[in-house]
C-alpha cells in the first residue's frame, strides 16, 4: 500500500467510525442493546486498525527520511501498536 492508499483507507474508517458513533446514539435513545453492543465491538476493532494505519504511515515517513525504501515499512500487530509505551 502507498501513501495515498493508506489515507484513503483511513478516510474511510473515519467515516464508518462517525457512523457508528451516530446509530450508537440513536439505538441509546431507542434502548436497542445489541446495536450498541455490535457497533461498540465494531468501534474498537476500527480503532486497532487506524492505529495501524497511522503507525504504518509514520514508518514510511520516517523510512523515506532516512533514504530507505518506505515500501519495506510493515503493518505491525495490535499488540506492537497498542501496548507501545514510547
């Protein structure tokens, strides 16, 4: 995946993220539970992924900083992205 591709996939998890988030707040006022439970496990997954993504882009941007290859750059796994400490 090149650059624009990975903002492009970004774009489109922020969208269904915003979507979520809107037919999370109406199943609350209408007290449909399992929309919520569904789209909160949705919600999270989306999350993993944009973090990756992001990760990803980063990678690249600092592949190409150094005068390396940034397709080389690798989507790493959920627990590389979320328990990074810094």
């Amino acid at each position: 995946m090149d650059d624009d591709q990975i903002r492009d996939r970004i774009e489109a998890l922020e969208a269904e993220e915003q979507k979520l988030r809107a037919q999370e707040a109406d199943a609350a006022e209408t007290g449909h539970d399992d929309v919520i439970a569904a789209d909160a496990k949705r919600l999270a997954e989306i999350r993993i992924q944009l973090d990756q993504l992001w990760d990803l882009l980063r990678q690249r941007k600092a592949k190409r900083n150094a005068g390396e290859d940034p397709d080389t750059a690798t989507l790493r796994d959920q627990g590389t992205v979320e328990d990074y400490l810094g």
